[in-house]
C-alpha cells in the first residue's frame, strides 16, 4: 500500500529554513504562528451561518468602512498570534488607525514588522462568498529591544522578507514566498494541516481573464478604457475577448489569476484618484507574490515594490497579475493617459 506522501507547512517552513546559513527560525516561528491563527479564523469563517459573526459589529474602521463580526474576530486572531509567536516587535493593521506595538520583553526584542489586512473582501462575508487575509513581514530598522516605530512599516516593499495570503474558499489555501518562489497549502480540515499542494506556483505569462469592478467604467482613466475595450475584441491571436471575472475579494481575483492567468485591475478613478486599494497590506504583499510567480505589479507607472510609503494606509492604483498582460495594460494607459 502507498503511503500517504504530506509534507505539512510546517515541514516545508523548518526545511526552507535549513538552506539559509545562520537562519536561527525566528522568521519560521513567525510564519508557524500565521499558521495557527489561519486555521482559527478558517474554522469560525466556516461557521459564519451557523453562530453569531454575521453581520455588522457597529465600528467603523480608519477607512470609514463599517467592520464586520468576523473582521474584528480575524483581526484579534491574527493579532494574538504574532504577539504570542515573540518574533514580532509590531503590527500594522487595517482595522487600526495607528501601528501596534507589541510592549512585553520577548517582542520588544522581536526582528520582524508585519502589515496585514485579516479579513480583505468582507463585503462578500454574509453571501458565502471567498474572503482572505493578508499578510507582509518586514525586518525592523529600528534598534531590537526598544518599541517598534512608525519608520519599520513604511519601508518599501521591495525590503519584505515573506509576504502572503490565506484563502478562505471552497476549501483552505495559504500561500506565501520568502523570496524563492511561491507555493501554495491547502488545510487538510481532516488532520488540521496545511499541506504542500501547489509546489512552486508559477502564473502563465498571458492569460485570458481580466479583472476589474466594470460598474466604475465611467470613471475609469481613459488609458482603462481603451485597454477594457481591448480585452473585448476579437482577435484569435490574442485569444481575445478575454473572458471578465470579478468577485470583489481582492485574494480570490488574484488567486485565480495567479494560477489561470490574467490581469487584475483596481485604477485610480475620478471619485478616489488614488484608487482603492492599501500599498502596505493589500498591494506589496500582492505584488511580492506575483513577482515572485513570475507576473508583474505595477501602480500604472511605476513597480509597486519600489514605492517609498508616506503613509501607513496609503492607497495606489493597482495593476498585477501575467507579464504580458500587464505590460500591455501600461502600453494603454501610456498612449491613452492615466
Ligand atoms: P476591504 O479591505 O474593505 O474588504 O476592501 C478591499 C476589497 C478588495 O478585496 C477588492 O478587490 C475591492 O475591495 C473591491 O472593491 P469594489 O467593491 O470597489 O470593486
Ligand atoms: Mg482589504
């Protein structure tokens, strides 16, 4: 009989580990908490109909968005666990105005920042629809064993050690990179593991999906226009029209794009010039994936990982998925404007 062949995150995070000279786990340690705190949040996110997390909690977070029952359950989650882990001198949150610094003696002394959206799509909670939760980890810059300060969370991306995400969908996936490629776990609910499914996770450089929320057309930048035109067109070449799919949860679109192909669009629009989406904790740690993939990231202009942050929830246009896709999208809002 064949032996059941798993190789659980775990495994895969103390393997990774081993092939970096002087790599004490610290960054591991952190990585197995994120871990942990996924699997609590998929099991309350798998229960939303049943128990009481449905629904508004009654704040409303720093971006004037109402927070949902799970949103503010994710984020205590996640929170709790990068404290516990001890690796983690600080947050940065979207729920949270201001960064958190973590004030006991182990964490003060904690390597690594980390930015993270803990339930990104939460408008799609109470209709069963994929959320996620996102995650970029940054080295500190300030002294270890004092508080962690604003300057650790506004480095570039392209200065993120590991960034990730987890899905919440038909079943379980965390995805992350450290840098050597990407790869991709699905939770065994069976055995409460992660587990290797997705080895190396490369997205075709040309695919046939595009994904952006259409019902902002008229207030899309032409360059976005043309380029939507674009992909309706014919043209067997190109195997155009491509196909428009769009969720509204940041994770899900990229994800499918990652492992289908396609473009994901969120632009700047005339009602918010500097689109929707959150550099620190939506956009770097996407980009970072998708580089890393062998896709691209761009703000339109420039690659989103060399943006310096000005500003904690500081949001910018956002253009990523397959190489080519991307870069004929630029090409657009080149000749057309942006
Ligand atoms: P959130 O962080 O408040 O959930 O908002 C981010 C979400 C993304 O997941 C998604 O890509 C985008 O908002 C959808 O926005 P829109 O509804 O404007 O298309
Ligand atoms: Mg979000």
């Amino acid at each position: 009989m064949k032996g059941y062949n798993i190789t659980t995150l775990n495994e895969f995070i103390i393997r990774r580990q081993a092939h970096i000279p002087y790599a004490k786990g610290e960054l591991s340690n952190l990585l197995h908490h994120i871990g942990i705190a996924a699997k609590v949040v998929h099991k309350k996110v798998n229960k939303a109909g049943l128990v009481d997390v449905l629904g508004e909690a009654g704040e409303v977070n720093v971006q004037g968005e109402s927070q949902q029952k799970l949103d503010v359950f994710a984020d205590m989650q996640f929170t709790a666990a990068l404290r516990d882990s001890g690796e983690c001198c600080g947050i940065a949150s979207e729920e949270n105005q201001e960064i958190i610094t973590f004030d006991d003696e182990l964490s003060l002394d904690g390597n690594y920042i980390v930015c993270m959206d803990p339930l990104d799509g939460s408008s799609n909670i109470d209709v069963n629809v994929s959320i996620g939760t996102i995650f970029s980890i940054y080295r500190r810059i300030s002294p270890r064993g004092e508080k962690a300060q604003l300057i650790d969370f506004l480095q570039e991306g392209n200065k993120q050690i590991a960034a990730g995400y987890i899905i919440y969908g038909s079943s379980t996936m965390l995805v992350y990179t450290t840098g050597r490629g990407v790869n991709g776990f699905t939770l065994d609910t069976g055995i409460g593991e992660f587990c290797l499914s997705h080895v190396n996770i490369k997205t075709p450089e040309a695919g046939k999906i595009y994904s952006l929320n259409e019902g902002n057309y008229n207030k899309f930048p032409d360059g976005v226009k043309k380029y939507i035109k674009y992909c309706q067109e014919k043209d067997t070449e190109t195997n155009r029209p491509y196909s428009a799919r769009y969720i509204g949860s940041l994770v899900a679109d990229f994800h499918r794009n990652l492992l289908k192909g396609g473009i994901f669009i969120y632009p700047e629009t005339a009602s918010a010039p500097k689109g929707k989406l959150r550099l620190l904790y939506e956009c770097n740690p996407m980009a970072f994936i998708a580089e890393q993939a062998g896709g691209k990231a761009t703000n339109g202009d420039v690659r989103i990982m060399d943006i310096k942050p000005e500003t904690l929830h500081q949001r910018v246009p956002l253009y990523t998925g397959s190489r080519k896709m991307v870069e004929n999208a630029k090409k657009f809002l080149k000749e057309f404007g942006k």
